[in-house]
C-alpha cells in the first residue's frame, strides 16, 4: 500500500517538534523509527502489553494503537520526558528503591500508566493500583514491588507538590 | 490495493459530511480496532483518510427531556467516570468497567467500538437492553440530515452495520430509564482485564415487589451480531422470582442462543454459559431489594 505523508507539529517532552509522516503510520513506530526516542517500548503492537504506553495530552494511551497524525496538535510525554530538573521522578525513584525492575522491557510503560495513575488521583487503594495496571503485562516481577512502587510514589507525592502532566 | 491518497481532520459535522459526500473514506476514532486492522491488512484501504476526533461537537454526555444523550466521539473513559450515568443508566457504566485495560478505554470511543460491530462489543449489550437508537448524520440538500433508527436493528452481521458510506455516527440515545430500573452487565472472559468477551449479558427492566414490570436482554458473541433476548424478556416479565423460576427463565436463555464454536470457546460451552450467567445475575438481581 502507497500512502501520502502529513506534516504535523506537537510538543514533545517539552519541546516543539515538526516532522512529516505516512499518514497510516503509528505513533509507536513514529517515535522510535522516526523521532529515535527508543525508550517507548515495541511489546506487542495490538494494545495488549502497555509497554509502548505514553502520555498524550496527560491522558495514559498505547502508541501502537494511535495514528501518529492524530499527534498534531497535542503534547506528548515518554518515558525519556519523565525526569524533573533534579533527576528522577517520583515515580522513578519509587521504581528504583522498591525493586520494581528485573529485565525492564516493561517498565517504561508502567511508569508512564503509574504517573497517570498519579496524576489523576493521589488518592488510590491498592486495589484501584491493580485494575490501573491491568493493561501492563510483566513476566519478570510479579507486580507485587510494581505495585509497592506505586504505592510509594503516591505516599511520597501526598506531601509534596504535583510534578508532571 | 488502493493507495491512500487524502488525509483530512475535520473540526466540525458539516466539514466531515461534506468530505465523506465526496467519495469512499476510511473513518478513525481512537483508532483501537482500524489501526492493527490496517496493519495486518484486514481492512480494505479507501483513498481519504478521515480523523475524525477532532469534532468536539460529537464528544459527551447529556440529558434533556428525558433523553440521555452520549456523543459518537464520547471515550470508554468518561462513560465510566461519568457520574450522571452511575446515577440513571448504571448498567452501562458497569459494561465501561470491564472494557480492555486503562490506556485502551482512554482512546476508544462509543462510536468506534458500535460501528466496528463486533457480535462481542461491550457497550452494544447494555445499549441494547436500555433501547437505545443511533443517529447517523450525514450532508444532504446543502446541510447535516440526521436519521435515527433503533439500535437493535442497526446491525446486519459481523462487523457490518446499515450505515452508509457517507453517514458518521453522531450519537446513542436512550431514554431515561424510569424509577425502579434495574440493570446488570456480565461479560465472561478467561481473565479480568483486556479480554473480547467470550459471552455477555445484559439486563434491564423496572423491578417492584420483587417482580419484573418491563425487561430487556441482550447477548453478546453468542449470534453474528449482538442480540436481543425476546424469549427471555417474556418469560421474566409478572413473574414473582424464585430459585425455580430463574432456573426455568435461564432455560429459556440457554434455548434461545446459537452460538459458534471458535478459538475462544465452543458453541457448547457459550450455550452453557448463557445459561449460568444467566442464572447468577437473577439469583443476584432477586436478593438486591427493590
Ligand atoms: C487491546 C484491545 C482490547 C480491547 N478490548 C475490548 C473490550 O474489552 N471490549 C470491546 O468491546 N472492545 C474492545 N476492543 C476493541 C476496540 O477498542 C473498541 O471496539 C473501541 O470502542 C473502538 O473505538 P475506536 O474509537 O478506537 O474506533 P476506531 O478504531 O477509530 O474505529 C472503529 C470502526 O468504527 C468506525 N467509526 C468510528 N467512529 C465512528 C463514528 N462516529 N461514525 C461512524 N463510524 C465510526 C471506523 O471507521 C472503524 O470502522 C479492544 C481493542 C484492543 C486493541
Ligand atoms: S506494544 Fe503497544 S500495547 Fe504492546
Ligand atoms: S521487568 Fe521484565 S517484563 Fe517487567
């Protein structure tokens, strides 16, 4: 199949960006074919994994599931945006301190789906943890210090001031 | 294979009506079911290309005269946060809840996921049991025309609807549903999250003095579309429920289903579950007080 290209602009990380794209193609491969940004991860490619999961507009999405044209206009933040002027987020540190990493193919996704988690409401049970990471598979750790992890960058962020959307 | 030729991302319905009137497109939404379709090629390529998500015009949920109102464009997302909807029309809510995973219901949208017309689509059964209509819009006569038909018979097979090339899906519309209503969803999947339904239940009807005035039921992934439930509405209907006459009405279901047997699961098994989730949701329905 032949298709034409757009250009489209958005903010990325922060940052403006202008590139032109096939219109069928999809944000996940944009990001890493395209834009290089290879920390977005390639799992399954049919919205089953979450490690290629993305903030888009503050909103947690797959970007194997999204065109990339349908990026025009918005503002997108991956795992390579995460970091705050004083180095790790909370959500990273919380990965960190809590062991919540083994192989780390998955972890890009369930620390941007974590921070939208965060986002959203610094108020979550554990439970509401579990159902928010349904869409993220891991074969390494079995989620509980996924879950811990979580859990203590909502403990730690209760106290301090919002820091990313 | 036809090349695509014309991208567009229309902002208003005149716009997106105008261009679908000029020739064969391919619509996305969220793009959860076109994008892996178009990937793997299970979906002939038109030449234009339309986004379709930028029309805030065709995003939420309202009411007004006693008719809820839920935009085509309205996400998974904000019908499950959507306190209004918890209050009038739980049961749609409920089917919100066990849709995929959180990214997935973030981007999908009501109108991707009726017009993708799965005989398995989560948020066609509750629709169903609540008699619910579509309204198609579509340029006419130098404007939007708009045309509405129930949703029951907007279905004509898998992943085939009666809309036309030229229509968009506006809204779902349903009336509010009257005091006393009570409504239920179960899907059966092998796990919790991220699963296609292998069979699904829908029920609503207004309930008093534990008995049924008015019932609708829907099934899904149990025929080549999502279907109504008449036999099993009639036999629930001014019936005082009771262990024996929910299992004689789950009967009814079990008989009035004909599934197929797929990589999923068998016909025999679907059957059997119709039959048991049947059974549980009336066992639970008939403990709830009115
Ligand atoms: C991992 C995964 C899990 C899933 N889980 C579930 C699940 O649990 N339950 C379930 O029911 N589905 C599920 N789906 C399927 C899909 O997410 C839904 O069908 C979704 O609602 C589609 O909405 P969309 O906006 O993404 O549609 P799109 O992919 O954008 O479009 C789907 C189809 O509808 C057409 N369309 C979209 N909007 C309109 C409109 N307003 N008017 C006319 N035509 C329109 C498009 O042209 C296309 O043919 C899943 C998909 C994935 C990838
Ligand atoms: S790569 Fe997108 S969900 Fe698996
Ligand atoms: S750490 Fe290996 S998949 Fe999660």
């Amino acid at each position: 199949m032949k298709c034409i290209k757009q250009e489209i602009s958005f903010t990325l990380n922060g940052g403006a960006v202008c590139v032109d794209v096939p219109v069928t193609t999809d944000t996940l491969t944009m990001l890493r074919d395209r834009l290089k940004l290879t920390g977005t991860k390639y799992g399954c490619g049919e919205g089953e994994c979450g490690a290629c999961t993305i903030l888009v507009d503050g909103v947690a999405v797959n970007a194997c599931l999204m065109f990339a044209v349908d990026c025009h206009g918005r503002e997108l933040t991956t795992i390579e945006g995460v970091q705050t002027e004083d180095g790790l987020s909370t959500m990273q540190r919380a990965f960190v301190s809590c062991g919540a990493t083994q192989c780390g193919f998955c972890t890009p996704g369930l620390i941007m789906q974590g921070t939208s988690l965060l986002n959203r409401s610094p108020d979550i049970s554990v439970e509401q943890i579990k159902r928010g990471i349904e869409g993220n598979l891991c074969r390494c750790t079995g989620y509980h210090k996924v879950i811990d992890a979580i859990a203590t960058a909502l403990d730690s962020n209760r106290s301090a001031p919002k820091e990313h959307s | 294979m036809a090349n695509v030729e014309r991208y567009e991302a229309p902002e208003s319905l005149p716009e997106l009506t105008q261009i679908l009137a000029e020739g064969p497109a391919t619509m996305f939404a969220g793009g959860t079911d076109v994008v892996p379709q178009m990937r793997v090629g299970a979906r002939p390529v038109r030449p234009t290309l339309i986004n379709i998500n930028r029309l805030a015009d065709l995003r939420g949920i309202s009411e007004s005269n006693g008719v809820v109102r839920i935009g085509g464009l309205t996400s998974v997302a904000d019908i499950l946060d959507c306190a209004f909807l918890k209050q009038v029309a739980s049961v749609v809510v409920q089917a919100a809840d066990c849709f995929a995973s959180g990214q997935v219901r973030n981007a999908a949208t009501l109108g991707g996921n009726i017009c993708n017309a799965s005989p398995a689509g989560d948020m066609i059964i509750p629709l169903l049991v609540l008699d619910a209509e579509v309204e198609l819009a579509s340029w006419r006569n130098a404007c939007v025309a708009r045309r509405r038909m129930p949703l029951c018979d907007f279905f004509t097979g898998p992943g085939k609807t009666c809309i036309e090339d030229a229509e968009v899906l506006a809204a779902v519309q349903f009336p509010v549903p009257k005091p006393h209503t009570v409504g239920r969803f179960r899907k059966f999947g092998t796990r919790p999250a991220l699963d296609i339904a292998v069979v699904s239940v829908g029920l609503a009807g207004v309930k008093e003095n534990g008995c049924f005035k008015d019932a609708r039921v829907a099934f899904g992934a149990v025929a080549p579309t999502p279907i109504r439930g008449r036999n099993t509405e009639a036999a629930l209907v001014h019936v005082e429920l009771d262990g024996d006459r929910i299992s004689d009405i789950a009967q009814v279901a079990e008989q009035e289903v004909s599934p197929i047997s797929d990589v999923r699961a068998s016909a025999w098994y679907r059957t059997h579950l119709i039959r048991e989730l049947m059974e549980r949701m009336l066992h639970e329905v008939h403990q709830t007080r009115d």
